[in-house]
C-alpha cells in the first residue's frame, strides 16, 4: 500500500457524508477503473502485451495521446528501476506516476485567505452551454458558506430565463441574495452586483455568465468585455489585482477530449485560473485530468458528483486516483 494513500481529505461541508463521497467517486470512475481491475487482476507478467492493453484502455478513458505517450514511458522506467516483473504490481506503479502527473494541479480555491485583501472576492464562472456551470455555482456557494464566507450571487446569463430562475432556486435553498434582471447587458448585472457586495459588505460574489460555444466568436468577445467591465467595478489597488480574482471555467467530464479545446480557448480568452471537472457520476471516464495537465496545465480546484448540493468538493490527486486505478485507501 503506498504512502500517498494513507492522506486523508480535507474538511467537508456535510461530514455526514464524508466517507460517502469517495465511494461515489470510485462508483462514477468505475467505467474505468473496472478495465484497469481487469487487466492488473489476472495475473502473469509485464511484458509488451500488457504495455499495449494498458495504452489501449488509457486512450479510450479521454486521456489522450500525449498524456497517454508520457505516462507509459514514466511507466517503463519505473518498472524498470523497482525491478517489477508481475502484472499486479503494475497498478500500484500507473497510481505513482499518475500522482506525478495529476499533484500539480491539486491546489484548492483559497477563497478565505484571498477575502482578506480581496473584499469582495469575485469570482467569474464560465463554460460552454450545458456544462453544469448554474448548477456548478449552488454548489460552490454552499462550499463557501460552510467556510464562513458570506455569498452573492450575480445572475450574468441574460440570454436563458431558465438561468436566471435556476440561479434564483439555489440562492433559495443557501439563503443568498441574487442579483438579476430580465435581459439586459450581463456585465452591467455582475457590475451592479459587485457594487452591491461592496455595500453589503459580502465576502465573495460568484458571477455567472452565459453559456458559449468556442466557436462563436461574437460571444467569446463578449465574454472578454465582462471581465473589463468587472475590473471596471473593482479596479487594481496596491493591496489587490483588479476583478475577478478567479476565473473559473467549467468542464462536462464526458465532452472527452473536447475539453482540451476549451481549456485553450477560454484560458487565451480570459487568463482562466482554476477549472470544475463536472458530472463525473458513471458515464465519464475521468482520464481527461490527466490530459489537461499534459497539454495545459491548470489547477482543478473542484470535481463534482451527482446532483446534491454537497456533491462538489475539493480535487485531492491521491483520491481521484485511488478511485481510477482501484486501489484501496487506508
């Protein structure tokens, strides 16, 4: 049993459901951790059939060529250095080198420490339609409270009346103010709501924003002008950047490789500083993570499973991983 798994995660919201979550997250990265169960499970030696079946299930689980390429030649050596010879053996040696791929990308939103010189800290939410970004922000908003942070909500997706009721719903069930209107400019929403933290006094402010596609151009710019108009709201000083202090873009686990390109996009777009890995809940495949610190390396401060409002939590690379291989923690 390696070391790494013996850490324990962090605080969670509901400790009522703390042992739940990593049952969960194996359950949704089943799909494919049961191909790796198979494949280390039955026994004979490392040789290069094995090195080929474990490429094989790697690229179908999102993680791509590149990453996929990298990780079997860290593989290689270090079956090599440890003088490994059987198949079993090779589980525990893929969870190592994945740890060293995946721990750079492991650092958590710290959101209470960035309030003291960031009051509010804003926080600007984006994602291509559909990706769970409304849903993503509820979520987020309990997460906040339950560190002591006071939230509110500004409603920037003036396109979909569903958003906009849906952001309403969750600012319902966490007892937090929403900042909305039917239509309009969003960045005049999320400056009108930043404005309002500051006389409330709120401690962050999540921003949501319409949904888009990368290939819409037109939108993508517009997204580029509720940033200014943000940093307009709350503009530079000596003690702090201007806002948003964190752009976080959201990510559907099962768009696969299409992720990568969202990366690329909305990072060139906005400078996006952390991502939300969503709906990893049974059909994703959660090998993407690792081709997204391969090719464009951004913190993951949250990974989602299921509906609940609990159900978004903090990335640790030792869990994540634990539940993709198969291995047990202590």
């Amino acid at each position: 049993m390696f070391s790494f798994l013996k850490k324990k995660s962090p605080a969670v919201p509901d400790e009522k459901t703390g042992n739940g979550w990593i049952a969960r997250l194996k359950s949704g990265l089943a799909r494919t951790g049961n191909q790796l169960t198979g494949l280390f499970g039955r026994g004979g030696k490392i040789d290069d059939d094995l090195y080929e079946e474990l490429e094989t299930i790697l690229i179908t689980a999102d993680v791509g060529m590149d990453a996929t390429d990298a990780l079997l030649a860290d593989l290689r050596r270090y079956v090599k250095e440890h003088r490994l010879g059987e198949a079993a053996q090779l589980r525990e040696a893929l969870a190592h080198c994945l740890l060293k791929l995946l721990k750079p990308l492991a650092q958590p939103l710290l959101a209470q420490g960035q309030v003291k010189t960031h009051k509010p800290f804003v926080i600007m939410m984006c994602g291509v339609n559909g990706a769970g970004k409304t849903t993503s922000i509820g979520k987020l908003a309990k997460y906040l409270q339950s560190q002591g942070l006071s939230v509110l909500l500004a409603a920037g997706d003036t396109f979909r009346a569903a958003a906009r009721e849906q952001l309403a719903t969750w600012g319902e069930r966490n007892n937090v103010t929403v900042i909305a209107q039917q239509g309009g400019d969003p960045a005049a929403v999320i400056f009108d709501a930043v404005q309002a933290a500051q006389a409330r006094k709120i401690d962050v402010v999540l921003a949501d924003t319409a949904g888009r596609l990368t290939t819409q151009v037109h939108l993508m710019e517009e997204i580029k002008k509720v940033k200014r108009v943000i940093a307009k709201a709350m503009p530079e000083t000596p003690e702090s950047p201007a806002a948003p202090h964190e752009v976080l873009l959201v990510l559907d686990a099962n768009t696969g490789q299409n992720a990568l390109s969202q990366v690329k996009a909305f990072d060139q777009a906005l400078g996006v500083t952390g991502l939300i890995l969503t709906k990893l809940d049974g059909t994703a495949k959660g090998g993407v993570i690792a081709a997204i610190a391969k090719a464009h390396p951004i913190p993951v401060r949250f990974i989602g499973v299921g509906e609940g409002l609990d159900d978004l939590r903090p990335f640790v690379a030792e869990d994540f991983i634990a539940a993709l291989v198969g291995l047990e923690g202590e």
